[in-house]
C-alpha cells in the first residue's frame, strides 16, 4: 500500500444562514492512496468531488460541521459511491435545516479515530463556529483538518447562530494550540497555516473579540 496523501479540489457555491446569502469557495480535502479515499467536507458539487475521487474506493464523508456549504453535496456523493457520511450529533438541527429527508449514517465523538484509506484522522470536538464542529487531526501525517473553526488569521466566525465566541477560543486555546507546532492546519476556506503561525496570536484574537 502506498503512503496516503492529502489533495485539495475547490469548489464554489453559497453560504447560507440567518436569512443572509454570501458566495464561497470552500475547501475540499481528500485524503487517502492510489486505492481508497476520505472526503472531509463535501461541499457543493457531488460530480467534481467524484471526478477527483477517480476510481478509488470513497470510505467515508467526514462533515466538520453542519453550514450548507460544508453539507450540501454530501448525500449526493454518498448516493453515488455508498460512502458514510459522519457528522457529530450536536450538529443535526443544523444539518437538518439543509437536509430534513437525509440524516447522516454516523456520529462523529470525540477522541475517536477514524481509520481508513491509511490514515488515522483523531475527532477533536471543537465548538464554538457550530455546536458539532469538530477538528480532524493525523499525527501521522503532521496535519490538522480544521474547518471553519481555525483558519490563517484567527477563529471562523461566530456572529450568526449556533456561534459563540468564547467558546470557540476555549477550543482553539485547548485542543488546537497545544498540537506540536509545526502541525500542518488545513482549512475549510482559503490558504492553509500551521500551529505554530497562529498560536503566538492568541491573545490578540481575545483582545479583539473575534
Ligand atoms: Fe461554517
């Protein structure tokens, strides 16, 4: 078996809560070998997430939280590929404001450690941006998937509902920042960072409330 290794496919759509709509690109990570594959956030359009899967066998579909744009094609790709989809359960009223006919297939619960397509992707549970949003972190493979809750430049968002700040800052300050270092920090949106370029600026993101 080969070692795996993480791609990233952009994909473009909305952003919706709290009767707002904003545009985005979010980030979709596909982790895995020549043979079997994680998707970690099936976001917008099923047909390019299954293009870049290829032939390889889809094992799982790893939600970090439950914003539409995180969620949106993920029963679509499932349908296709027969893939499990996994969602913490704090975040079923969001996901059901999205898909109320579709539940996930499996809840995602802290310190577990999903293993498959040769990584060993560790559930951190992480509120704050949502109530169910998790981290998913690979020693192995030096990396932490983060989502929307820390990305280059401070927390994700915690404005609109289901949001709290200093809940979010009690994740990122306990079970992010204590990761080592050099800890790759692969986002939901935008450019990727490490653990040791955000964790001097803690205290300023506090200072600034978000
Ligand atoms: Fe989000």
């Amino acid at each position: 078996m080969t070692a795996p290794r993480i791609e990233r496919l952009v994909t473009s759509g909305q952003f919706t809560l709290d009767g707002g709509t904003w545009d985005v690109d979010n980030n979709v990570w596909i982790v895995g070998d020549d043979h079997e594959v994680i998707v970690i956030d099936a976001a917008h359009d099923a047909d390019a997430i299954a293009e870049a899967v290829g032939d390889r066998t889809l094992r799982a579909i790893i939600c970090t939280h439950a914003h539409n744009d995180h969620i949106d094609a993920a029963p679509a790709l499932a349908e296709r590929t027969g893939a499990t989809i996994w969602l913490h359960p704090d975040d079923l009223p969001l996901w059901k404001q999205t898909h109320p006919d579709r539940d996930p297939d499996a809840h995602l619960l802290d310190g577990q450690v999903i293993e498959a397509a040769g990584a060993d992707l560790r559930v951190l549970h992480t509120p704050g941006h949502a109530p169910g949003a998790v981290c998913l972190y690979d020693p192995g493979l030096g990396t932490v998937f983060t989502g929307d809750t820390l990305f280059k430049g401070g927390p994700g968002a915690t404005g609109r509902s289901f949001s709290h700040f200093p809940t979010i800052i009690d994740s990122i300050r306990d079970r992010l920042l204590t990761l080592p270092s050099e800890t790759e920090v692969l986002t939901g949106h935008g450019d990727s960072t490490t653990i040791g370029a955000e964790a001097p600026h803690l205290e300023e993101w506090i200072a600034r409330g978000h």
